[in-house]
C-alpha cells in the first residue's frame, strides 16, 4: 500500500463532507473496514478479525508498540482499538483504498461523536464488545503528511474533537469475531 495520499483535500472540500458525516446514524451502523497494522507503517485489510481482551485486535502491533502515556511505556488499555466514522474516513481520504493510511482499525457506519458516545458507552461489534475510551485519539504528523495540514485542522478544530474526525480510542471488554458487514449496536 502506497504510505502517501496524492490528493490532500482543502478545507472547503473537507467541509462539505460534514453534513454526511453528521447524519451517520446514532444507535445502529456497521462495520465497513477492519484494518491489522502488522508492523510499523504497514497495513493488512482483512475481512473478519478476533477482538481479545488482552491484544486488543489479534495481528495489530497496538501491545508491542506501547504507549508514551502510561507510566511504564506499556500499551495503553483504554487505546486497544481505534474506531473511525466511515463517513469521515471518506470525507478525509476519498476512496476506500486508502483509508488504511489513517491507521484505524474499525471503520464503521455510526456517529461516534462525544455527544452519542461518550466515554464509557459501550458498542456490540459483531460478536465482541467495546467501551469508548476517555482518552481522546488525535492526528498527528504522520496523518498530516499523509492528508494534509487542512486535514489535521479539519479533525482538531473544536467541531472536529467533538465529532471525533480522527475516531476514537476504545477498548475489548468482550472479546469475539468481527466481520465487515457485521451490524455495530449502541447499547443502553
């Protein structure tokens, strides 16, 4: 998979993607994409997955990679998995073969905005179970480079953190099989 983007997208054409983004339905989607990151800068699609309450999404490097915010340098349990609005994913990269760049691993079809999913919400992904994390997922260089500097200002704006545009941080709380296609429920 090329590591570049080809078109970064102006803040004009980010913005027209909002009111898609923003009608992604509240209690009910589905999974799009399913992203492992094998090693550093690497991307595998794959079409079903095991979450796990231990390795996060079995094959992806989130636990060898650690984490610069625990204490230890360990892997941060509340970013096991980082889900990502399909619609934004679209609105940001374009087709969805490029969509891995961002380094997400669920691509879903749901609005994952604080306001619908604030932390500690819990979400039926397929077979598994995780709850939204406090901890906030942003860009960083990589993605800046990868989409552009309007497209880092896109996802921080203060529409963009409460939208979550660059998704949002989660972690396995049952683990299970998920497939592309497979509904994602909002649970009371």
């Amino acid at each position: 998979m090329k590591d570049t983007v080809d078109l970064h997208r102006s803040s004009e054409q980010l913005s027209q993607g909002l009111d898609a983004i923003r009608s992604a339905p509240a209690d009910a989607g589905v999974v799009r994409l399913i992203v492992r990151r094998p090693a550093e800068d690497e991307r595998e699609v794959v079409q079903e997955a095991v979450l796990d309450l231990d390795e996060g999404l079995v094959g992806d490097t989130w636990r060898v990679r650690g984490s610069g915010s625990t204490d230890d340098g360990t892997a941060n349990p509340q970013a096991q998995v980082t889900v990502v609005n399909a619609r934004a994913a679209e609105t940001i990269a374009g087709e969805i073969e490029q969509w891995p760049l961002a380094g997400d691993q669920l691509y879903v079809d749901l609005d994952i905005s604080e306001q619908n999913l604030p932390a500690g919400t819990r979400l039926a992904v397929g077979e598994a179970e995780i709850e939204m994390s406090v901890k906030p997922h942003t860009g960083c260089a990589k993605f800046s480079a990868r989409f552009g500097v309007d497209a880092l200002r896109f996802v921080a704006s203060s529409e963009g953190r409460a939208l979550r545009l660059r998704g949002a941080n989660a972690r396995v709380v049952r683990g299970g099989v998920v497939r592309v296609g497979d509904p994602v429920l909002k649970l009371r």
